[in-house]
C-alpha cells in the first residue's frame, strides 16, 4: 500500500518522502469562537487548515482526532496548555502546537464615491434620479495565539486586522469577497505561525549575487523587503527569570524579485555589513524603514 501511495505522490510530482512528511510538526485548532455572530469559525479553521498545509511545513491534525483528544482531556472551552511529553501528564502525544482564536469583529463601512456621483449626474441626465455610488470597505479583526503543546510556551500572539475595498458600486449591491477576506486573514496567522517557528532563511547565494530564500508564495510577495541579521544572540533578562534571544546586528536588506511555491529569489538593496552566509535570517522590514530603503541615495561630491 505504501508503494501505490508514493506511485500516486510521484505521478502528481509530489516528490516529498513519506519520512519527510512524517517528520514535520503537528499542528491543531483546538479552539476559534466567532463573537460576530456571523457563524464563520468552521470556514475560518479550514482556511487555516489550508494555509498551514499549504506551507510546507507542517501537517494538521484530523479535527475529529483532536476534538475526541480535547474531551478527554476536558480542555474544549478552557484554553489550557497541553504537551506531548510522555512524561507529563495530560499530554497531547503526537500534537506540537495548538492554535486558538476568536473572530472579534467584522465591520462594513460604505463611503460615498463624489467623483462618480458629480459624473452620473452630469451625463445621466436628470441628478435627482441617479443612484448614489459608494465604496464598501470590510475590516475583519481576530485574536490569534498558538502555544508549543511540549514547553507550553505561548509562541505567538497577535491580532490579525485585513480589511477589503470593494470597487465603486452604484445603486446598491456590493463587491465584497468576503471569503476572500477570511483567507487573507488565514495566510497571516500562517505564516506567523511558520516562521516564528521556521524563520525565513537564506538559501542559497546565486553567482550573480541573487539570494534564495527558504519560503515562496504565502509568506513574502514580489516586492517585499527584508532585513538580514547576524547570528541570534542571548541575552540575560533584567528580571533575573532567564535570557531572552534576539536577532544580531542589521546585515544589510534585500528585495523579493520572484515568488515560486517554495521559495524566492532576491536581490541585495542596500551594502552587506558582512558576507552573506546561508542560514542568515532574514525578517520583514517595518514600513517605515521601507520608505527610507526607498529613497534615492544623494550622491557625494
């Protein structure tokens, strides 16, 4: 039976080994509440579900599996940390992190478009009978955590804010995808996900000097820039309850010239304090560090 499977995996080129696969962190949605009303949840996990599949680097525990595990562990509604650990109690064997959320608002605001409203009056004829024309902007906002079920470490948390503008619209109606706006919302949690626990990492080094990157499609875009850092380094923490990791010192940035499936290439944008190794992390670059990258660079006389 194995052989059929990856007979069926080759003929599709999914050249991926079962061991591989196997290897790859197990990921799970223990909770996602919908405080909108809306009845979004169940489509909301399988866009994450989705999403996470889709990057590579995890694989998602069944949800029935998962649900049968929480009951018996009375964990559905509390929020509580399990692991894996065999030797802890009340572990979750075989699960590496669970993700929990809550969708706390989705709000429609309709603003008026002036522009057309002046022109349909002009060459519509009589102004009294023309339909207004407006824009319909979407923000949908969710909580999102996910905690490593082996430490109980919260590794991430955030708020996901993605908001949506319809095209203009006149007498009615709207354009909003708003499954589309889930699914944005969805790629964001996983690539937070991914790559707070897989940075994005350099690849490769090109002969042209083009950087391979590590991550494609869903965590960088054509266009993005990225800061590579130094080695991570360990510092003690002030309160005396430990070290805290932080990134080393700014390499240099680069700029997402190509998105594949599994990786990007990139070219160097500003000069490299250091030769680029491969491993470098590299992380995105805030907005207003964008703005300065930017900026044409003033020639010395």
């Amino acid at each position: 039976m194995k052989r059929i499977i990856l007979a069926i995996l080759a003929a599709f080129g999914m050249t991926t080994s079962v061991a591989a696969q196997d290897n790859k962190p197990v990921v799970g949605i223990a909770q996602m509440e919908d405080l909108t009303g809306a009845a979004q949840a169940e489509n909301f996990i399988a866009m994450i579900e989705t999403a996470v599949i889709g990057s590579g680097k995890f694989r998602i525990i069944e949800r029935a599996r998962l649900a049968t595990l929480l009951k018996e562990q009375g964990l559905g509604r509390s929020g509580m940390v399990t692991t894996n650990n065999k030797k802890r109690t009340g572990g979750f064997e075989g699960v590496d992190y669970l993700i929990y959320g809550t969708i706390t608002s989705i709000s429609a605001v309709n603003k008026s478009n002036m522009g057309d409203n002046m022109l349909r009056g002009i060459f519509g004829g009589n102004r009294g009978q023309q339909a207004e024309c407006y824009n319909t902007r979407v923000r949908m906002e969710a909580d999102i955590r996910i905690t490593d079920t082996n430490s109980g470490e919260v590794r991430y948390a955030t708020r996901i804010s993605e908001e949506q503008e319809s095209a203009t619209v006149c007498g009615g109606g709207t354009q909003i995808d708003s499954a589309g706006l889930m699914r944005a919302s969805a790629d964001s949690i996983a690539t937070g996900l991914v790559t707070t626990i897989f940075p994005i990492q350099v690849a490769a080094i090109q002969g042209d000097g083009t950087v391979i990157l590590n991550y494609g499609a869903g965590a960088v875009e054509r266009g993005d820039y990225l800061m590579i850092y130094g080695e991570t380094i360990e510092i003690p923490d002030p309160s005396g309850t430990g070290t805290i990791k932080i990134d080393g010192e700014q390499v240099g940035a680069i700029q997402v010239t190509d998105v594949q499936t599994s990786f990007s290439r990139a070219v160097q944008v500003t000069p490299f304090t250091v030769p680029l190794a491969i491993g470098t992390v590299a992380r995105p670059v805030a907005p207003e560090v964008v703005k300065g990258l930017q900026k044409p660079t003033k020639k010395r006389r």
